[in-house]
C-alpha cells in the first residue's frame, strides 16, 4: 500500500486523489443571482443532505487550486443569500457540465447551457426546467475552512420548498429512484449513471465552449437533438470552416448519396449518431452543411 502525507504532495496531486476515492458524489446544481440579478449556474460535487428537521443540505464551491480565486457561486450567496439547488439526472449531463465552463461574470449560463429558467416560489433566483427536483433553499451560513486555494466554503442551505416532478414519483408519493434516473461524479472525467455504471464526459474547454445560445436556431429548436447532444455540441471553440465542411460532405457522399439534399431532420438524426461516438467535429460538419 502507498501511503501519502498530506503536507508532503501538491494541493492538486492531493486533489485529484481525494475526488478519485470519495466517489460516486451527487451533485448539487445550484442556481444563484448577484445583486445586479444576474443568474448564474453552476455545478458541485461536495454536496450532500445533513439533515431532515430542520431540511438541510450542504455544498462546497471550494477556491480554484490553481490560481486561489473564488466562483461566482460563493460569491453570490454572501450578497443574496437564496439558492435553487436542482438535481442532475442522465437526461441533462451534458448540459450541466457545460455550465461548468468558467464564463465570464454576468454570462448566464441557463442560456449557455441551453436550459431553461423556472420562476421559483420562495426565493429569487430561478430553478431548472429540465431538472426532476428542485429545492428551492435559503442560506442560513457560509462557513469558510481556509484561504488557500483548495480551501473549501460550506453553504449550509435550508429547503424552504422542494419541486419534485410527476414524472418520478410512484402512487404514494414516494420517488421512483429508476425513474429519477440521478448522474454522480467521480475522479477525472468520470461520472457514475445511478443504474448504469461508469461513463466518461470530456471536461469544458478553458477557451470556452460557444454554448448553446450561439447555435444557428434550426440547431438549437431541432425536434431530433437532445438537451445532452446540445451540451457536447456547445463545447467546442468554434465552428468548422466552410472549406473543412465542404471536404467532409465529400468524404462521406458515397455512404450517403442524398446527403446534400437531405432534410434536417436526417441530417440532424446522422449528427446524432455521430454524438453518440463522441464526434463532435463531424456532427457540427455536418449539421452547418
């Protein structure tokens, strides 16, 4: 057995082996505004419930190892102190990690993301449409644990209203956990299906991906792509160029024959296909033709 000494490894070695072992961890995707009204949205996995009387829940926006600065989130939650924490099922994972791109301050990223923006009862900022619960929670405390990067920030949240849809739930209310259908994370770019097993997601570019709001509309309203074919087509720098576009409809006439004439919705049901590889370059190549 290796043994490892806290104080004697990098924060980030320490990091990663930490994420790597407590795992699979639900997440938290938590809605906040700033004091101008500005949403913002944004993953964690150092999330959990502590406790049912009083309802609360607990989640870390820990400060960035690499450069020790604080997100969004945290610094939200100390001027307004409400949050929507939603819940991530299968349906939504791609969407909800590319929320996790570090957008500029004022960058909603409902809008990035392609989500979309429910009007909360309680509290101010907004819940998730797509997410099959929702609580909505007041901000009883902010506990700080260090200053450094890596340091971790409790926000001890209290469920004041919790949104559940019809969807999950069996007869007696109770929720059908094979319906709800929860993702979790683990070490790297790993996540966990809660009846499925391991599945990798690649994680968001550090030169931001364009999100779903710069897509062309017959992209971003097409009936066939789903919330999670959205979300990987959303984290690419940029679009192919025409002339790169030109050459792929060529390599792949002769399996396709009518593919220059082809409808959207074939078009966008090959794409598809081509997601569910992970080819997110021939998707766009072939979605822009």
């Amino acid at each position: 057995m290796t043994t490892f000494d806290p104080k004697e490894i990098s924060v980030g070695k320490l990091h990663g082996l930490l994420l790597s072992s407590v795992a699979p961890r639900p997440i938290a995707f938590a809605s906040t505004i700033d004091n101008n009204g500005n949403s913002n949205l944004s993953p964690f996995s150092f999330f959990n419930v502590f406790s049912a009387n009083p309802p609360i829940m607990i989640f870390s926006p820990a400060r960035r190892v690499r450069d020790n600065t604080t997100k969004h989130t945290l610094e939200n939650v100390e001027v307004i102190k409400e949050v929507v924490i939603n819940v991530v099922n299968y349906d939504l994972v791609h969407q909800m990690s590319l929320s996790s791109t570090e957008y500029p301050e004022g960058v909603n990223e409902f809008d990035k993301a392609g989500l979309t923006m429910l009007a909360s009862t309680v509290v101010r900022p907004f819940r998730v449409a797509e997410a099959p619960v929702q609580f909505e929670c007041k901000v009883n405390e902010v506990i700080k644990l260090g200053k450094e990067g890596g340091a971790g920030n409790l926000i001890i949240c209290e469920v004041v209203k919790l949104h559940i849809s019809k969807d999950v739930l069996n007869a007696d209310d109770s929720i059908n956990q094979e319906n709800l259908d929860l993702v979790a994370r683990a070490g790297g770019s790993y996540y966990t299906r809660a009846n499925k097993g391991f599945f990798e997601i690649p994680k968001p570019l550090s030169t931001l991906g364009i999100g779903v709001d710069k897509m062309p509309d017959v992209v971003k309203n097409s009936m066939i792509l789903t919330g999670n074919d959205l979300g990987m087509l959303g984290n690419v720098e940029q679009f192919p160029t025409e002339e790169e576009i030109k050459a792929f409809i060529s390599d792949i006439s002769e399996r396709y024959p009518d593919i220059k004439d082809a409808s959207h919705r074939k078009k966008h049901k090959i794409a598809q296909n081509y997601l569910s590889f992970g080819d997110v370059e021939s998707a766009w190549k072939l979605l822009l033709s």
